[in-house]
C-alpha cells in the first residue's frame, strides 16, 4: 500500500518538502492554466475551451491515483517516481483548475444579461466553495486517496460530457464569424426567437 504521509511509527512516501510541493503546486499549475485560457478560449471557442479544461483535470487525478494502482501490480515502484508522478498529477489538476475558472467566467459575462451576471458569477463561486466541501467530505469517507482520485477523474471526465449540451458562446460565434450560428445561440439562450 502506498502511504503518502506517514506517521511517527511509519514513514510515507512523501518527505516534509515534498508534501510542501504537493500542496503548493497546484497553484503553479493553476497559474499556468489561467494565463494561458485566453488563448484555449481563442482557438477553442468557449465550450471547447471548457471541455478541454476538464482534459488536465483528468489527467492529473491519473497520475495521482497511477502510483496506487501500479504499486499493487507492479512492486516495488522507486519512491523518486511516485513523487514525481504525484506533484506531475496535482500541476495537471491546478492548470485545469486555472483553464476551467478563466474561461467560466469568460463565458458566464457573454451568455448571461446584465440582471443576471452578478448572481450567475456568484453561484460560480458558491458551486466551487461547494465542490471543495464535497471533495473533502469524500476523503473522510473514503480511506485510500487511490479511491478519492478515481471519483475526482469521473467528475472530470464529466465536465467534458456535459459540456456537450451548453451552447457556444454568441460572441465567440461572432469572432469566428459565423453570424446565423451566434444568433440560433442566443435565441436558445434567450429562450425565444425574439433577440
């Protein structure tokens, strides 16, 4: 079994410093992730953008939960390389974190009316405040991270599929120039034909 912080009668995986770098580095990656979801966002159009955040998002929880799954198959894996896979897995995971959180709120200000931005801004941030509950909740019940990591890649990989059925961005259909899509977009936003 793959113990990442041990205890006084039996040492984890992960050294002092190591569990500093685990902890701090999802937010190099979400700073990577952040700067570069303009650009995501101007190749991929909004929804594309938003599914392929969820892209680094599962990868990442792959690699967390990788040296788990290979431990019980293949031991004796070298402690250099869990740790390398654990702090590769948790910049993956902050870098879809930066994407997802710049584009979100990219797309939210160009699909919503001004009565409504404010509020629906808001609920983004109550739902991630929510989902870090949720998530911290699964690993009390949960007593192996193997098993929190594999629920965190369906969720992922969730993001990606039910982004499916959103629209894409009027705006980013008018970059693109593609008019009559861009207006199909927001009368499906607005609910009517009337836009």
């Amino acid at each position: 079994d793959v113990t990442l912080v041990g205890t006084a009668d039996s040492p984890g995986i992960l050294s002092s410093e190591a569990q500093n770098w685990f902890g701090s580095i999802v937010n190099v990656g979400a700073a990577i992730g952040g700067v570069s979801a303009g650009a995501v966002a101007s190749k991929l159009g909004r929804k594309g953008a938003i599914m392929f955040a969820g892209l680094p998002y599962a990868l990442g929880w792959l690699f967390i939960a990788l040296p788990a799954y290979l431990h019980s198959l293949y031991p004796p894996i070298p402690n250099s390389v869990i740790v390398a896979l654990l702090l590769v897995g948790r910049a993956l995971s902050g870098a879809g974190l930066g994407i997802s959180s710049g584009i979100t709120s990219i797309y939210i200000s160009e699909i919503s009316t001004p009565e409504y931005r404010g509020f629906l801004g808001t609920c983004f941030q109550i739902t991630i405040t929510m989902g870090l509950l949720f998530v911290y909740s699964l690993g009390l019940a949960f007593d192996h991270y193997a098993w929190l990591a594999t629920i965190a890649i369906a969720l992922s990989a969730s993001l990606v599929v039910f982004s499916l059925w959103i629209t894409e961005s009027p705006r980013a259909l008018l970059i693109q120039n593609r008019p009559e899509m861009a207006r199909r977009s927001l009368q499906w936003l607005r609910g009517g034909p009337d836009v």
